[in-house]
C-alpha cells in the first residue's frame, strides 16, 4: 500500500511539472510577435482593398498566425514601387499591365489570381445603350492600369474603332472622375465595377452602366469563361526567402477565407469593407452580389495558357504590350511556387 502510494505522488509530480512546462512554453509562443506582412494596394475605390481589409476586420490574419498592414497608393506609384522593388509584395497586379515590367527586367514573378476581369462604362446619356455608341465621344480612364489594357482588347474585339474615341487618361477616382462626368466634361468613364456601382448609384437615376466583358467574344479567342486579370505579386528575391515563403502561403490561407465570405454573406463584408472601400454599402453590396464570380483565388500556374494566350498573342497585338513575352518572360512571370504547400 505504500509502494503505491508513493507511485502515486511520483505521477503527480511528474503531471504537475509537464503541466508547468507546458504553460510556459505557450506563455513564450503567446508572447512571440506574429510575422508582419505588408501588402501595397491602390487606393480607393479600387476593389484591390476588399480583401486585405475583410482579412484585417475578420481578424484571418492573426488566426493564420501573421500581422497584415495595408498600404493603399495611386496607381502609377503602386506599380513604379513594386516594379522598382521597393514594395515586394502587391495585391493590384494586373497582368496586362505588369507584364510590361517584365520585358523591362523588372524582378518579381505573379503567384495567384484574385480578381477576374470585368469593367464598366459609365455613361450619362440614356441613348448610349451599346459599346460601339462611343465612337465620337471622349472617354475617361486610368490608362496605366491593366484594366485598361484588357478593356481596350475587349472594346476593339466588340467593335469599336478607339481611332474614333477620344481617350482622357486621368488617375482620378471616385467623387473626381464622376464630377467630370456629370459637369459634361466628358462623355463617359471607364472604370471598376466598384466604381462603376458608387458611380451610378450616386447618379440617383442619371447614370447607367455598360459592362465591357464580353463572355461569347472571350470564349471564342480563348476557349475559357474568365480572364484572369488582377493577381499578387512577388519580388522574386523576396519570394526566395523560407520565411517569406511561409508567410504568403498564410496569407494565400487567409484570402480563400475571406473570398469565400464575401460569397456566402455578401452584405456583412460590404458592410466591413465600405469605409475603407470608400463605397456606400448599398453600392458595394450591389457589386459583390452582381459579380459573385468576380473573386477568384487560385495559384495562377493553373492558368499559364491563358496568361500565355494574353501576353504571347492578344495583348501585343492589340498593342497593349510592345512585343510578345518569350517563353522565358512568361516562365518568370508566372510562378510555379506551390503556394497551397500540397508538395511540402
């Protein structure tokens, strides 16, 4: 009886030390700075901010066990900033945009797709009810973006003559570029489907919408139903890096979480997004519940034939791009880095 006694005392103790030892070393994990990612975006309203912000409101970040901090910058200074390597990590990529970058030597590489490509034509007068109705008027757009490039291939397979527009490049977004539309100044605006919705709704009945992506016109060039367009991008040197490498394969995690909220409870993250989206809720709700299949999260490796169809053929001969990438361009722009860790 007393032999087991004391073997009792003994596991006691010993479960009594494991249990210590154990808390502290939670206490030490807890106490550990989360790794820190900082993603550039474009400034609002650029739907490039819907996710990062949803994954800061839903706290994603912290449960895939990282810090995110957020940098939105006008476009020509997010794309002169990651092409130059100063940001290495950019959430508003556009491939018919950044693939010029790459002809240039620009040092990054593209790992997955988030928005697929749509725009809108934003137009005050009632009777234009058709792309090819451009033709004579003057149409404003951010023309350094890849949106741009892409809707001015979609603009030129439907139909248009762009020798016959008159193309008012401007970076201005939002309450900007809608006063120079409702002042006459010019005829229409050729923007995102974010700015597209705020746009109208804030016309109050004087404005309507024209969508630019055409699926029959894409499906005939390419034999798909979507066009990647909008992906985030690495600095290659960056990406080399086994921590980094760890860390966007969280963030990757923390994305397809919150795409999949915003297509299960498109109300709640219009409702968490708007004000850093710049976007009445209304609006915003409007676009996420319209374009369900806008977001699409998925390693863009999966699609290099499409990239290779844009960047190889459509786009350089649209004059969109100055040439075609080689092969060797298109390998590096498109990363193999499995970013879903299926292969580790």
């Amino acid at each position: 009886m007393k032999n087991l006694k004391e073997l009792f005392r003994r596991a006691g103790t010993t479960l009594a030390v494991g249990l210590a030892l154990n808390a502290t070393v939670s206490a030490a994990q807890a106490a550990e700075p989360l790794p820190k990612l900082a993603v550039t975006v474009f400034s609002p309203p650029s739907q490039s901010i819907w996710i990062p912000v949803l994954i800061q409101r839903l706290g994603l970040d912290r449960k895939h066990g990282f810090e995110l901090t957020v940098t939105p910058k006008p476009s020509n200074v997010a794309y002169t900033d990651f092409a130059t390597g100063r940001d290495p990590v950019c959430f508003c990529a556009a491939i018919a945009a950044v693939s010029r970058f790459k002809q240039q030597g620009a040092d990054f590489t593209l790992l997955w797709n988030i928005f697929n490509f749509e725009s809108d034509i934003v137009i005050r007068d009632p009777a234009i009810t058709d792309v090819k109705q451009l033709q004579g008027k003057v149409v404003q757009t951010d023309t350094i973006t890849g949106s741009w490039a892409l809707s001015k291939w979609f603009l030129q397979a439907r139909g248009v003559d762009l020798g016959k527009v008159t193309i008012k490049s401007s970076s201005a977004r939002g309450a900007a570029g809608l006063a120079e539309l409702q002042l006459g100044r010019v005829d229409a605006l050729l923007v995102n489907p974010t700015e597209g919705a705020a746009a109208v709704a804030q016309g109050k009945g004087a404005l309507h919408a024209l969508p630019v992506f055409d699926k029959a016109v894409w499906q005939k060039a390419s034999g798909t139903d979507f066009v990647p367009s909008i992906t985030l991008g690495v600095a290659s040197p960056w990406i080399a890096q086994a921590s980094n490498q760890a860390l966007i394969r969280k963030f990757y995690a923390a994305n397809r979480e919150a795409a999949e909220f915003i297509r299960q409870k498109p109300a709640e993250a219009a409702r968490l997004v708007s004000k850093d989206a710049q976007v009445e809720v209304g609006a915003l709700q409007g676009v996420l519940e319209r374009y369900r299949d806008l977001t699409r999260i998925e390693p863009l490796r999966r699609h290099i034939k499409t990239v290779a169809l844009l960047t190889q053929k459509l786009l350089p001969e649209g004059g969109q791009l100055p040439r075609p990438l080689t092969d060797a361009e298109l390998d590096s722009l498109v990363s193999a880095f499995d970013v879903e860790g299926r292969n580790e």
